[in-house]
C-alpha cells in the first residue's frame, strides 16, 4: 500500500504545499510565542531549515493518511 500511495498521482504536489503551509504556521508560532518581537528576524539558516524539515515531515505523514483513506474507500467499492 505504501508505494501506491507514494506513487499516486498528485501525493508529491499536496506534500511540497502542505510543507510551505505547515513551516509557515510553526515560524508564526514561534514568533507569537516570542511576543512578535522582531528576534524572529535574527534567526539563522538552521532554524529556517528545521522549520521547513518539521513542516515536510508532518505534511508526508498527512497527506500519506489522506490517500491511504480514498484507496481504501476506493478499494472496498470494488
């Protein structure tokens, strides 16, 4: 099932999005959470980084669960 998955069309495009999404909103709330100071602004590369690497993480894990679902719901019509 995973490589059905991975290989669905359309998985890879909904990962690449949701991980922009993901990093934006964990970067908004760091920099709630630091009282929307302008320290944000002197993060290094790493902290950008690791925000993307979080954000893409979680993205695979929910877009996996996304499509697992529809081929399920697919499969069981047959």
């Amino acid at each position: 099932m995973l490589k059905r998955v991975v290989t669905y069309k359309g998985f890879w495009k909904s990962v690449i999005v949701l991980s922009f999404v993901y990093a934006l909103v964990l970067f908004l709330l760091r920099w709630g959470f630091s009282g929307f100071t302008s320290e944000v602004k002197n993060l290094s590369a790493s902290s950008y980084l690791v925000f993307l690497l979080c954000g893409f993480v979680a993205s695979v894990f929910v877009t996996f669960g996304k499509y697992w679902a529809k081929l399920k719901r697919e499969d069981q019509r047959k």
